[in-house]
C-alpha cells in the first residue's frame, strides 16, 4: 500500500490500520474550480493525489486524502503567514465549523472509491492575546484552519461532532472498513 501525503499525521493513523505502506506524497499543484463546495474540493483533490501516485505503481493500493476547514461556506486552507493565521483564528472564534476530508483508495484493478467525511467543531471564544500565543508555538502554519486539534489546538475546541480523526486528517475506521472489503 501507498499513503500519497507527506503529513506525518496521516502516517500516524494510517498505521492504526496497517503497518504495511510506504509514502510517496503526490507533487502535482493543487487545482479547483471556482466555487466548488469543502466536501467536493477535498473529494476532488484525494482523488487528484491517488491517480497521480496510481500512475506509476499500478500494482499497488494507493491512499491519498485531502482535508479543508469552512466556515460560511469559505474554505479555508494553511495560512500563508502568521497574519493569516490570526484572521482565520478570529473568524472561528466562538463559532462552529465544519472539517472535512476526502479519501480516496485505487486498488490494483484501477477501481477507486473515494468519500468524503464530515466533522463539526466548536472553537471557545477566544481572545485575541489567546490567538497569538497559540500562533507562537508555531502549530498553526502547516494546518489548514490554522489549528491542529491532536496538539496545543485542542485547548481551543469546545466541542466537536463527528470523526475526531477526520480533524486530524485521515476517517481511519471508515477507510479500515473499505480497505477490508477490497484488499
């Protein structure tokens, strides 16, 4: 099997399923249309990332997922800089929002099956001196949303509803489920 991310948080949990995977995270540029929802943006990109990887190792099962933060209907990806983390922060502030990550797994066959999972999360209100010493441990930059909620942003998070691991990136006992059916 081939997880196609170099997040080294879906390496984490994707050994929650198997021990037996390399990585080799697709480099293509990210492309979406204009005006696409969160849950077919992330169906969209896992799927961009599998057929990618799928190209060159066709005898193989290739993983490969894709996970947005929206608020208001506006996706919100990794901030470019710490000002951007601080809006994105802001904007989440005492608000709920939803997480969503599409999967998609191409068995050797070439058959796919791609989904995308959803998660509501809750942020407490914060103040804006919260904001910055969270953006000072550094978390925010490499994550879309501009938090993580496995570390220091977990101290942000009132309540969540839904997979905890879809917010960490990677629906593992769904995935597990499908992977069983076709592996």
């Amino acid at each position: 099997m081939i997880l196609a991310s170099k997040s080294p948080r879906r390496k984490e949990l994707l050994s929650l399923i198997t021990s037996d995977f390399e990585i080799i995270p697709a480099v293509k540029d990210e492309i979406l249309p204009k005006s696409i929802s969160p849950e077919n943006a992330v169906i969209l990109l896992a799927g961009q990332k599998a057929e990618e990887i799928y190209s060159n190792h066709k005898n193989t099962v290739i993983v490969s997922a894709d996970t947005v933060v929206a608020i208001d209907g506006k996706i919100l990806g990794k901030p470019k800089n710490e000002d951007d983390a601080f809006y994105m922060l802001r904007m989440l502030s005492g608000r709920v929002h939803s997480v969503y990550t599409g999967v998609c797994a191409v068995f050797k066959d070439g058959n796919k099956t791609t989904f995308a999972e959803h998660t509501e999360v809750e942020f407490y209100p914060l103040s804006d001196n919260e904001i910055r010493d969270y953006i000072k441990t550094g978390e925010p930059m490499d994550k879309a949303g501009a938090y993580g909620i496995q570390d220091k942003g977990a101290l942000l998070v009132k309540r969540i509803n839904g997979d905890y691991y879809n917010v960490m990136g990677l629906p593992v006992s769904r995935l597990s489920r499908i992977l069983k059916g076709k592996i």
